[in-house]
C-alpha cells in the first residue's frame, strides 16, 4: 500500500491506531487498476490466440454441413497449417469468438451487422420431413408446422435447426438420438417421421426408400448461410471464398 501511494504521489487510503482503510481516490485506483489487469488480460489472450492463427485455422459453424464441406477445402489448400472445426448453436458467441481470433472463419445463419467483417453468402437450405410411406403424413406434397405438431418425431443433432424445430413445435413429442445407426434402425421401422433438408437429400448417393421427403413452407424452415472472416485476413481465405 505505501508503494502504491509512494509510486502515485496521492495517499490513498486513511490511516487511523490500528486501523487503515481506503479512500475515495483509492477506490479510484482500484478501479482503473482493475481496468488495465483486464487489459493486459485481453491483450494476452489476443497475442495466443493471433499466434495460434499463424498455425492453425479454426472453422466455427452453426450447422453441421459446412464443417464437413469447407475443412476438406481447408486442408487441401492450406495444406501447412492445422484445421480444426466446431458445432455451435450460438451465433452471438461466434461472432464475438471470430473478432477475438479465436476462430478465423465462422459459418451462420444470419447477416451480422460488423463492418470489420467480409460476409459471403455460402448457400441456402430448407428444411424438409422424412415422412415413411404408410405414415398419415405422407399424402401431403408440401406442410407447415402446424400441420405435424403433436406428432412423433425422430430427432437428431442438426445444430442451427434446433432452436427452429422447437419453437415452432411445442406440442411435439422429440425421439433423440444421438447415434445416427441406431436412428436409421428405428426410422426403417416406419413409425416416425425424422427431419432432413435439400442439401442432405441432394448429396445422398443412395436415397431413402419407402420414404417421400416434403418441404416445409414455413418462412423460418428456409436458412440462409454466410462464411465469414474478418476483413483484415480476407486476402489470406479470398481462395476460400472463390471456391466457396
């Protein structure tokens, strides 16, 4: 305490018998104190991670597809450097991931509003339902929402779509698995229908049999994506993009 004040030249705390407590002008150094250990805090975790950068690229998604689409091209012509990918449903904490390099691309389901960041829209996806041929829903060519909940369905980690499939089903009853074998042995039951989407349908080889895929209407059952990096590394993914 008496180097601090000796350092600042300002008594910052009152010193009475057996007593010492500290003063208006040293809550305010603590205060700024406070500030710059955070600072230096940040500033570190910047350095690593910008350092880490240099090595390694880092691909956050809030869907599954584009982790398996953009890493092979990643690794194919960043050939020098680590890839390494994550699943992350929250869109706010990729952006503010990406702007502290903790990832250098990031994929999501919405437009940001950042002008430090190159956006690129990437493709766009619907959602459709799997719906087995003796099930009741299989005489509709289109549905909505409302047109199956309540019902049965099978349910699996399908990132983005999570929060859209739950909120615009309440009253649906959701089979999860986690285990897609296990999911296509119950699905070949016939009992429940299961979501897909075009990108998934069009990249099959082999196409579900005594199924019909129907797409779902619904405005919020379309998505759009967007790869992003930010602006100031875009010279080094503007490969990337032009494949992309």
């Amino acid at each position: 305490m008496q180097k601090l004040e000796a350092i600042t030249e300002i008594i910052l705390f009152e010193r009475k018998k057996n007593k010492i407590t500290i003063n208006e002008t040293g809550l305010l150094a603590a205060q700024l104190a406070e500030q710059i250990l955070r600072q230096e805090k940040d500033m570190i975790s910047q350095l690593r991670h910008f350092d880490k950068s240099r090595h390694t690229i880092s691909l956050g998604s809030c869907a599954p597809l584009p982790i398996s689409d953009i890493v092979p091209l990643l690794s194919q012509n960043y050939p020098h450097v680590t890839v390494s990918s994550s699943l992350e449903s929250d869109e706010d904490k990729l952006v503010h991931e990406l702007l502290l390099d903790q990832y250098q691309l990031i994929v999501l389901s919405h437009y940001p509003n950042d002008n430090d960041l190159f956006i690129q829209e990437y493709y766009k996806e619907q959602l459709y339902l799997l719906v087995p041929d003796a099930h009741p829903l299989s005489k509709h060519d289109t549905l909505h929402f409302a047109d199956f909940d309540g019902q049965n369905l099978l349910y699996t980690e399908i990132g983005s779509w999570n929060e859209v499939a739950r909120k615009n089903l309440p009253n649906t009853h959701f089979m999860v698995m986690d285990n897609l074998d296990a999911l296509g042995n119950v699905f070949e039951t016939g009992a429940f229908p299961a979501f897909t989407t075009d990108i998934v349908l069009n990249a099959q080889e082999k196409k579900p049999e005594h199924v019909k895929a129907v797409p779902i209407l619904d405005e919020s059952a379309t998505k759009h994506y967007y790869c992003i990096c930010k602006k100031l590394y875009y010279e080094k993914y503007e490969k990337l993009f032009q494949l992309l």
